[in-house]
C-alpha cells in the first residue's frame, strides 16, 4: 500500500529511479529507502504538515516512516516466509505475487476530450538536468472552457515535472509532477479559452545516460454544458494572483492552488495571509524546497480571503 501511494510513480521500470514493484526489487533497496526516508529526502515533499491540506500531499506519515524503517531493520521479513497475494482468495496460486502497480498507462481522469501530442524532444546522453519548451496550439475554433488538464509523459525515465501556462496572458493553468498526473479545477470554475489559444509547457528533464526522445501528450476535458453544471451559468475564469513579496487584495478571493517558483539554495519559504482583523494564517510553509521538483500545492478545499486581506511571502 505505501509503495503504491507513495513511491512507485517514479520507482518503476522504465521509471525515474530504481524500480520498487516487488518484494524482490524493493529488499535489495532496503537500506537505500532506509537512509533517504529518515532524511526526509524521499518522497520529495517540502510542505511542513499542518499548514494547509493539500490533494497532492505526497508525504510519508510518522507511522508510515516508521513501519518503512522497522521493515528494513528487521532484514525484510516477507510474511513469515509467504508469498504474498494479491487477494484474500483461497484458491489463487500459492506462487502468486503481489506487485505494486503505478497505474501510469492509462488517463486518471478518463479519456480526455482534445489530446494534443508535444513535439518530440530529444534528451541528450550524459546531460545535465534541463528545462526544455513547446508551444502546443490547441487549434480552438471558438471558445472553450477548461476543466480539467491531464499529462502523460512519453519517457518516464526523464521526465521530472511539466507546467502549462496560457501563451497570451502567461497564466498558470497546472503543473504535472510523478505522483500527480492532473489538475482538476474546483466546481464551478473553468479556465476560458478563446479562439486560437496556444498553451505553453516547460518541461523539466533530469540528466540521463543515453540519449531518447520524449513525445508526451496533454489532455483537455471541457465543460460541455455549463448551465447544467452550476446553478449560475456565468463560469468565472481563474485568474493568477502573482505575488512576489506582498499585494493587498482589492476583493474577497478563493485561493485552490499555491505554485511557488524556487530558486536553487532557498532553505524556507512561507506564504501567509494577513487579515483585516489583524490576525495572521499561514497558507503554505516550505522547508528545503527542491528546485528539481517544481510542486503546485493544490487545496483540497479553496480557502475564502477576505478583501483588503494583505498575502506576503518570507
């Protein structure tokens, strides 16, 4: 269970890192997941818990950490020597395996209604870590409105993180990561999209040994009928709300998504929301962010600020 909600998005075959599917793979990794589970290095999630509840929390919990490193020091028992399967079934095979499955062949989302395949890009052999760009045209006739964005990457093995924005405004969209594949909009919100809209999307590569071509493939779901979706058919777009230090909002705002920029070396970042009242809430804390990872931090439940609410980042 914790493999499969936890790691093996990027410990697979053909994945990222070393592979973590079977009991096999993963005993022979025991003290490498050991080591990086007490440095918090693994899974990569820099938000410090109880500030904000996040979709995509992809953190390890104090009592997973701790049944991970009791494993590891106990050499890896195997339940008691049994192999073990893959269902409470009596009558399945003795020698059936259980695998953990990173379910990344298939649209968590359901079949996306416009695919757009990138432009292949190619990865060269022994480079360092880059960000590479592709302008995608949607080829909209008319307007659309977006809810939903979904991503699959053509070579997992390099792929390390996508973020889309609108061409013409710059306007964030999503951000795709290993551990989750898609951004689905809060109800009642949808991005509009006019006519002849192209969508940019930055592509972080890690740095292989040989050289590939990736060709990933970026799915659209549309509203398709607005006015059975929300009782009011007037969708109201997300807009960004860039801050760089602070900015006082001029009208009560819904916050759903944090998307911080990092820099290499930044050690802690926080974003706060000042009330008109005085009082202070703390939106997102960040200890040693990793630039190598670039990580939306999606609300589970958007967060109403007041207007004249004052958002400042240390």
């Amino acid at each position: 269970r914790i493999l499969n909600q936890r790691c093996v998005m990027c410990h697979m075959d053909k994945g990222l890192a070393f592979p973590l599917e079977t009991y096999e793979q993963t005993w022979l990794q025991g003290r490498a997941m050991r080591a990086s589970v007490l440095r918090r290095h693994m899974p990569p999630w820099s938000a410090v818990a109880g500030y904000g509840d996040f979709i995509n929390d992809n953190h390890l919990t104090l009592r997973e950490s701790q049944f991970l490193v009791s494993w590891v020091e106990g050499l890896g028992p195997r339940n008691g020597g049994k192999v073990f399967l893959n269902v409470v079934d009596p009558k399945a095979p003795a020698t059936r395996e259980i695998r953990a499955t990173p379910h990344t062949d298939h649209w968590q989302l359901g079949q996306p209604d416009l695919l757009r395949p990138l432009q292949p890009i190619e990865v060269e052999a022994k480079g360092a870590d880059t960000t590479k760009r592709v302008v995608v045209d949607l080829g909209l006739t008319s307007t659309r409105q977006v809810r939903a964005l979904e991503f699959m990457p053509g070579d997992r093995r390099v792929v390390r993180a996508a973020t889309f924005s609108l061409e013409s405004t710059g306007q964030w969209l999503g951000s795709w990561t290993p551990w989750h594949s898609y951004v689905n909009l809060p109800e009642g919100v949808a991005y509009r999209l006019p006519a002849r809209s192209r969508i940019v999307v930055d592509l972080h590569y890690r740095g292989t040994s040989e050289r590939t071509n990736d060709r990933s493939t970026l799915g659209l779901f549309f509203v398709s009928n607005p006015e059975s979706r929300i009782p009011n058919p007037e969708i109201k777009p997300a807009t960004d709300l860039v801050v760089e230090n602070r900015v006082r909002l001029s009208s009560e705002t819904r916050v759903w998504a944090i998307q911080p920029e990092i820099s290499p070396g930044l050690s802690t970042l926080e974003v706060s929301a000042r009330r008109p009242d005085g009082g202070t809430d703390v939106l997102l804390a960040l200890t040693d962010p990793s630039s190598e990872w670039p990580t939306p931090y999606l609300l589970k439940v958007p967060r109403v600020l007041a207007r004249r609410t004052e958002i400042f980042v240390v």
